[in-house]
C-alpha cells in the first residue's frame, strides 16, 4: 500500500465520477485511457489547499512528483497542476516532473509551453527518448543530421542531448 512505502494521500475525495477509463482493445493492439471526463478533469480547483496539502509529515521532508499528463488533462486540472508547483516552490519542497507526454492530449509544444515556466523549479525532469528527441528538434539544439538520436544509441549521444537541452531550457537535472 502507498502508505506502507511513506505515500500520503490526503485532500477531499469526489463524491462521484470515474478517475478514468483504461479500454484495452486486444485485436488493436492498443489501449485507451480516457481522462478527459474523468473525476479529477471535472474537479474544482478551489476545493485543493496545495499549501495545506503539502505540509511536513511526521516532520518528513515532502517531495512533490509531477506528470506532464495533468496539465493536458483539462483546464481545471492545469489549474490544480500549476497551483501545485507554485506552492511547492513558495514552501522550498523539492519537485521532480516526469515529462510522460500523451499524443492523445495534445502536442509535445502545447505541454512544453506549460512546462517552460516552470523549468527551473523542478530537481530533476524525467524524458523519454522520443520526448528527448522532440524537445531538442523543437528547440534546434541540435542540426538534423544528428537527430534523432536512436533507442539503441550509445551512453555519449544520449549524455550529448541531454546536456545540450539541459543548458538550453536551464533545468537542473535532466534524464
């Protein structure tokens, strides 16, 4: 359970509504995860006391972990996601963002332009390959004869873009 491993789960619960749906199409071979109608698309931003949330545990420094999915989610939950993140900031706890960009949400610039503000706050950003590849395209770190860096590429190329995105967007930490 999350709070046998130090997971605190704490705010208000929705009364009603689905967190999301997972369909699993097998001779597709794919999945589809609706989030958009889900419980916490529709929530009130108003009802979450990040800095309340937030607080110290049984005198337990907190970490904040974040997703990329969120923000696309719907408007309530940008809301929520950046509310978070300012709260966080304002109260000194360290955050980690996995940047986990879904196609079915939007475009890895759109999540990106709701990122990009907040760069700087985050201890570490987490990427995919392909995110990596996205993000040093969009950003032409890079020239087009050494994107995109492959799967199966070795340590230094990926150590190469990961620090020509990490300097270019002033994150801390990149992986």
């Amino acid at each position: 359970s999350g709070t046998a491993n130090g997971v605190t789960v704490a705010g208000p619960r929705p009364e009603a509504g689905d967190v999301g749906t997972f369909t699993v199409l097998p001779e597709a071979k794919t999945v589809h995860y609706q989030r958009r109608n889900g419980a916490f698309a529709l929530h009130d931003p108003a009802t979450l006391d990040w800095y309340a949330l937030l607080g110290r545990v049984d005198g337990e420094q907190p970490w904040l972990h974040m997703t990329g999915i969120t923000p696309m989610v719907s408007p309530a939950a940008c809301q929520s996601w950046e509310e978070a993140i300012l709260a966080a900031s304002a109260a000194g706890i360290p955050m980690s963002l996995d940047l986990n960009h879904r196609k079915q949400l939007g475009t890895l610039a759109d999540l990106w332009a709701m990122v990009n503000p907040h760069v700087a706050k985050f201890e570490v950003i987490i990427l995919s390959t392909e995110q990596l590849n996205g993000l040093l395209s969009q950003m032409r770190v890079f020239d087009r004869s050494v994107l995109p860096i492959p799967d199966n590429a070795d340590e230094a190329s990926f150590i190469g873009g990961l620090n020509g995105l990490r300097s270019r967007i002033g994150a801390k930490r990149l992986a």
